[in-house]
C-alpha cells in the first residue's frame, strides 16, 4: 500500500511540476509574466527578438518561430540570424537574437519553412486573425 500511494504522489508531482513549466508560444512578456517573447525593430529590416522560457530548448524554438512570425508578419520572407545570446535569467533561459530580414529567399532561414516545421513540434494550430 505504501508503495502504491508513493508512486501516485511522485505521478502527481511529476505531473503537476510538468504542466507548470509548459510555456505557451503565443504570450508577449510581460505584467509579471516571465516566460514570452519580446522584440524590438532596430532598422527597416532588422530586429531584436528575445524569448524567456523555463527550459533552453522551448526559449531556443519559440525564438525561431517568433523570427520566422515577425518575418512573415512584416511581408518578409527569409533572415539571417546576426546575434545569436543565451542567458540565464531568475531560473529561466533567455535566448536573444538580432535578425536581418529579406523580402526574398535570399536569407539562411525560410520563414514560412521553420513556421511551419515548429507549428507542427509543438502542435500548434493557426490562429484566427
């Protein structure tokens, strides 16, 4: 019996502990809210995205994806990553990226390309504009 009740606490727990950390793709930063991106346009064709999540490997994708939004959002099509930082921040990973962006397929990055090949990692639908 003891066994039994450890093994659903630690599967509470586990679970519990696990669905805390989930961060959302779509939260802006901000009011309190640690986890969620935050950008900044620097030129026409340039911009600073930052995207703080409580595990590097959320922050590192959503930061793509939030490049790869931004690109598409501002009638771009590709970018190219000039600088690329991953901190540390109160518990969560920041990371930091300056991108440079292209109307055409000139740039490193396809933004429609890893929009979509993240949409479908993290399994996220469109949303209703």
């Amino acid at each position: 019996m003891k066994k039994i009740f450890f093994v659903l606490s630690l599967c509470f727990f586990l679970v519990s502990t696990g669905f805390a950390g989930i961060v959302r793709y779509n939260t802006k930063a901000g009011g309190g809210n640690q986890s969620g991106y935050y950008e900044n346009m620097l030129q026409t064709d340039m911009y600073e995205v930052q995207f703080i999540a409580r595990t590097w490997f959320y922050a590192k994708r959503y930061c793509m994806l939030r490049c790869a939004n931004l690109c598409l959002e501002n009638g771009y099509k590709s970018f190219n990553i000039l600088f690329n930082e991953t901190s540390i921040v109160q518990e969560c990973f920041g990371v930091y990226m300056n991108i440079e962006c292209f109307r055409d397929d000139s740039g490193k990055y396809k933004a429609e390309e890893i929009k979509t090949n993240l949409f479908k990692l993290f399994n996220i639908k469109e949303e209703a504009n």
